[in-house]
C-alpha cells in the first residue's frame, strides 16, 4: 500500500510539472527589461564600452575584481552598487594614503590621466576631481 501511495505522489508531482500546452506550439520569450539610469553604468564592462564610445584609448583590457578593470597601469575603471559605495572606496584609498585625479559618475569613477578624463568628462556626465591622502593623524593635530 505504501508502496502504492508513493507512485502516485511522484506520478502527480511529476504531472504539475508538465504544461497544458502542446509540444509543437510556440512560445513566445519574454521580453528583457533594460533600465537606462543617467550617469549610471551597470557594470565596469558599460562604463569601459562608454568610455571608449567617446574616444578614451583602451587597447589592453584586464578585469579587477568585482567591477573593476584597468586599461592600462595608468588607469583604473570601478563600478558600485550605489553613490554611497563609490565615495567609500575613495575615501577608504583617500585614508591609505592615494591620490590620483578622477573622472567621477554617480555610481563609479575612472582613475587616470587628467587630460584624458577631461576629454570624457561631458561626455559621460561625470566630474574631474582630484583626490588627495588624507594627512597622517600627527599631522592634523598641528
């Protein structure tokens, strides 16, 4: 009897996975949902195409960690989930003691030649700024 039950279970579990349609019908895919957001790019992989789009040089492309890549040793490109994680990461570099001119997004940054970046800067709708080291501790005590 259990035995019985059991086949039946698997039979009818194995029936709500069947459709009612039949096999020689067609379906239709569902359409992909893209979001254009302003200033904001989805991974370092747009951010790099856009750039290059609007004449920034990148001829030897090597992927970072998570959303970060660099064209070149003079360049670094990062992509974050929000505004808040883009201004911690530059000021967490800003507190190892980093500075480097930035051509600065609402959710990313390139870091890079100045000239350069001021050629992207309208074009991707970011800013240039330059970050400075945080000063040593003992230093701002003075």
């Amino acid at each position: 009897m259990k035995k019985i039950l059991a086949t039946i279970t698997i039979a009818l579990a194995l029936a709500g996975c069947s459709d009612s349609t039949s096999s020689n019908e067609t379906t239709k895919p569902t359409p992909e949902v893209t979001r254009t957001l302003s200033g904001t790019y989805n991974s370092v992989a747009e951010l790099r195409d856009a750039a290059v789009d609007a004449g920034y040089t990148c001829d030897n492309w090597t992927d970072g960690e998570w959303n970060q890549g660099t064209c070149s040793e003079a360049d670094f490109f990062a992509v974050f989930t929000n505004q808040g994680s883009r201004s911690a990461y530059i000021h967490k570099a800003q507190a190892a003691g980093e500075s480097f001119t930035a051509l600065v997004g609402d959710n990313w940054y390139i870091a890079g030649d100045e000239a350069a970046l001021k050629e992207l800067e309208g074009k991707l709708d970011g800013t240039v700024e330059q970050v400075e080291a945080a000063a040593p501790a003992d230093e701002e005590s003075n």
